[in-house]
C-alpha cells in the first residue's frame, strides 16, 4: 500500500477471519487508508470480474487445486492485467547452525515429539499441501493456461543475526522475533492437543526454549559472534492476461 501510494486501492483476502482482523488493526495503526481487508475464499474471491489491475498470492497455491486457483485469479483481472504466484521454496532454503550456537537439546527435541505429531495429524486433515505440482510445474502451466509474457523470478530472503548493518537492537529483534515464532507454534501444538500432555511437560518444554534463546541474546549483548543465519528463497511466477 505504501509502495504504490495513496493513489492505489489495495485489497488484502483470506478465508480466516483472524488474519483479516489482525490486518485491519494494523492498517490501521500504520495509518493507511488506500488498503481494505475481506473475507473469502482462494477459488472464489469476493471480486467482480475484469475489477482488479493485479493479483498475487504467496504460498496458497500448493494447498488448492492448481488449475482453478490462477483461473480465478485470472477472472478478477481486467484486460493486460497481472496475475502473479509466489511459494517459499523452504526446501532450498540455507540455514547455517554453527556449533558455538545454542542448538536445540535432545531433551526439548523429546518433549516436542507429541506436539510435532499433532502438527502432522492436522496437516493431514487439511490437506496442506497437497496440491503442490513442482517447481518445474508452476510455469507450464502459467503456459497451459494461456497467460501471456510470462516471467519466472526468484526473491532471496536472508536473516543474518550478526550482519553488521543490525544495531544491537534489532539484534535482539531479531531472536526475539524467533523465540517468539516458536512459543507460538508450542501455542498451536498444544490447542491441538488439549490436556493430553502435563503441564510439567509443557513448563519443562518452555524452560528448554527459553534458555536456548536467552543464551543467543547474551551472545550477542556480549558482542560474541552467532554466526547463524537462515536465507530463505521466494519462487515467483507471473503472467499477463
């Protein structure tokens, strides 16, 4: 929204209500007035056809059926409009775990066990990714499905803890961010599975996250290279219409 100006309208969907919510108290906070939020689905978007000059979508294609999810896609855009899909290549990936990091214990990796079951159960249930087709596949059928111009990037995404332009602050944003992530996703485990695991469990688990982390953030406040790193990749395929 703030990249293409207040001239623009951005429309931001998605099926879940809470992201739509939190979108919207953050539009907000960041005072942007040229974006809204709605409701809805991938394979039918609540948009009229011919209405939008572009469309993209990350990392929601390998969980639809391939085909109708671009077509819909394609609908909602006028003529030489743009549809654009992009997917975290998280196989490919770089991560660097050096040994003088904190790494994650055998005894947290044992007390994730049951959560990483659930977490697999559910992706099951809901089909998660499914309906990938490849990394070869993105683009033919951007062919076989008639967009033209086609274009295939890619967008490297590195988070470097150590990088030297990071103030110490946003060092610490940094593994705060991450340790974050984590007790999250321990949050979403463990709603999964209600009252199958004891609290003693859960404490011990916590207690193992916690310190791994504090330990990072010593690490850096003391000056005392990570040396980790992660660089994600973004595969982009786009078409006109």
């Amino acid at each position: 929204a703030r990249w293409l100006g207040p001239s623009s309208k951005i429309i931001g969907i998605d099926r879940d209500i809470a992201f739509i919510r939190y979108a919207r108290r953050k539009a907000q906070e960041y005072d942007l007035q040229n974006v809204q939020f709605e409701e809805g689905d991938a394979l039918s978007l609540p948009l009229a056809d011919n209405s939008v000059d572009a469309c993209t979508s990350h990392t929601v294609i390998e969980h639809v059926p391939n085909r109708e999810f671009p077509l819909e896609q394609k609908r909602v855009c006028s003529p030489e409009g743009k549809v654009s899909v992009m997917i975290s290549i998280g196989s490919k990936s770089i991560t660097s775990t050096p040994d003088s990091v904190p790494q994650v214990s055998c005894q947290e990796k044992r007390l994730w066990e049951p959560i990483d079951k659930a977490f697999k159960k559910e992706d099951k249930k809901h089909i998660v990714r499914t309906h990938w087709l490849g990394f070869d596949g993105l683009p033919h059928l951007f062919h076989e499905l008639k967009f033209r111009q086609i274009q295939v990037d890619a967008v490297a995404l590195p988070v470097v803890t150590d990088d030297s332009r990071n103030s110490l602050e946003e060092k610490r944003a940094i593994i705060d961010s991450e340790r974050q992530q984590v007790l999250e996703s321990l949050e979403m485990g463990l709603d999964l599975i209600p009252d199958q695991i004891s609290q003693d469990h859960v404490d011990e688990l916590r207690k193992q996250i916690e310190s791994r982390f504090s330990e990072r953030l010593s690490m850096v406040e003391q000056g005392i290279p990570i040396g980790d790193y992660r660089i994600s990749t973004v595969l982009l395929v786009s078409g006109m219409v």
